[in-house]
C-alpha cells in the first residue's frame, strides 16, 4: 500500500518540480512530503494491526522505506503507543464490541 517513494518520484508522475509540490502541499494540507507519508503508513498499519495476524516486522517491511526501529519510532510518536500496544489495547477493544453485535 504504501510503498517506499520520494517526492522526486510523486512530482515526476506529476510533471512538478520537487520544490512547487513540496510547497503547495505543505501550504494546502499543512504538512510536508513526508509526514504525510509518514501519517499514511502509520494509518495502514494500524489497520492491519486490528485485522490481520501479521507480525509487527511483517508490516512494517510491507509498508517499505524504514527499518522496524524507525517504523516503531514512527508508530510511537503518532499512536502514543507501540505497535504492540495498539494492537493488544484494541483488538480486546474491537472482539468484545464484535462479540455485543453477533
């Protein structure tokens, strides 16, 4: 889903400049490149987190572009939590809700 790219890449699909795309994005959505990348693999991990038996590395090696250190950084400082945390807290969290719904 979130594979490993750069900005060069994105503008070049694009047909921008690094620099006009790096400016408009932080201007319109008020962050850079790549925090938003950033943002989106901590999303998608989450996700698989809550619904796949993959292991943490698994994830985080499927999401590209940062050894499991900087992807257990990266999930920290956005969750407030480990990948493991997150994923004990709330699968708990979202059997039991799934168990008060069958």
């Amino acid at each position: 889903p979130c594979q490993s790219m750069s900005l060069g890449e994105v503008a070049g699909v694009l047909k921008l400049s690094p620099g006009y795309l790096g400016e408009r994005l932080e201007k319109i959505l008020g962050s850079t490149f790549r925090s938003l990348l950033r943002d989106e693999r901590v999303a998608v991990a989450a996700h698989q987190l809550l619904t796949t038996n993959l292991r943490i590395s698994e994830i985080s090696d499927q999401l590209g572009g940062q050894s499991l250190s900087q992807f257990n950084r990266n999930f920290f400082s956005a969750m407030s939590m480990s990948p493991r945390t997150y994923r004990n807290r709330y699968s708990a969290r979202r059997r039991s809700l799934e168990r008060r719904l069958d």
